[in-house]
C-alpha cells in the first residue's frame, strides 16, 4: 500500500466500529494513530465539531455506565444509545 499508518488507522477503526460494546482502549489505539496523520487532518472541514463530539461522547458514556450499574437509576438502553452514537460519530 502507498499509505501503510493510514491503512491501518482505518483498520483499527473499522474494528472498533464493529465491536458492540467498544472500551476506552479501543479509541485510544486509534486516537494515537490519528495524531500522526496530521497532514491529512489539516484538509479536514468538520475536524471541531468531530473533535468536540468525542470529547462529549468521552464524557457521557462512563456516565451512562456510572448510572446504570453502580446508581441503578438507568437502564442499558441509555448507555446503548451513546454506543450507536459513538458508532455513528467514528462513520464521520
């Protein structure tokens, strides 16, 4: 391949899109791998908005977790739909 870093940033995310319940480990390997890609990054249009949307998705879903297993006053379903979103987030 003419971009091998870049190959395999797209694998790592592909696979953490795939997972069902991805962990913080599985962004981090991929959020290390985009910060060597900054040549590429510079072209990028929504790169606020993209950057600011994980970092509330990076807050929201220990919460979620946080209250459905240790408060018990959510159900799985909450901490469900910030998964889909962080999903839909990483297609963008």
């Amino acid at each position: 391949p003419r971009r091998p870093l870049f190959m395999i940033t797209a694998q790592a995310i592909i696979i953490c899109m795939v997972k069902p319940y991805p962990s913080v480990a599985d962004h981090t390997l991929y959020m290390a791998l985009i910060t060597l890609l900054q040549k590429q990054l510079s072209r990028l249009r929504t790169g606020l908005l993209l950057c600011n949307s994980f970092l509330l998705l990076a807050v929201l879903a220990p919460s979620m977790w946080h209250q459905w297993v240790h408060i018990e006053s959510a159900n799985s379903n909450f901490f469900y739909s910030i998964t889909l979103i962080m999903g839909g987030w990483q297609t963008v």
